[in-house]
C-alpha cells in the first residue's frame, strides 16, 4: 500500500488560508463584523507570511554561499596536496 505524503505547511500560512476563507465566507452573506475581522486578520497574517519568507529565504541562501565557500575551500586544499 502507498502512503500518502502530506506536505509540511507553515502556521502562518495555513492561519491565513483561514482567514481568507472567512472573508469569503463574510463578503459572501454580507457580515459586516465578521469582513472587518477577516481583513484585518488577513493583512497582518500576510505581513507575517512575507516576513517568514524573507528569514527564510536569507538563510536557504546563507547555507548555500557557506557551503559553496566549504567546498570551494576543500577543493582548493585538496588540489594543492595533489600537487606537492
């Protein structure tokens, strides 16, 4: 039997596609309180979300260049023991 995978979803946005639903849901049968809670909910979960993506990002790149910097470094010394 195959296992079904299921994908690993950040908090932040997994609380924003709730949010967003709640909009809809609240444009939807015109719910005033409701639409005010949700826009504001949405806006400020998807400062979070961009704010998640841009650490995250900064450090996927940060390892890369360090390990790019690493294997370059070992690369480098290896070619010199080669050459002695």
């Amino acid at each position: 039997m195959s296992e079904i995978k299921i994908p690993r979803i950040n908090q932040n946005i997994l609380v924003l596609v709730i949010s967003l639903v709640a909009l809809y849901f609240s444009e939807l049968n015109n719910l005033k309180t409701m639409y005010l809670i949700s826009v504001i909910m949405s806006m400020i979960i998807g400062v979070q979300v961009i704010i998640s993506m841009v650490f995250y990002t900064y450090d996927y790149v940060k390892g890369k260049l360090w390990n790019a910097r690493w294997s370059n470094r070992l690369l480098k010394e290896d070619t010199e023991l080669r050459n002695i």
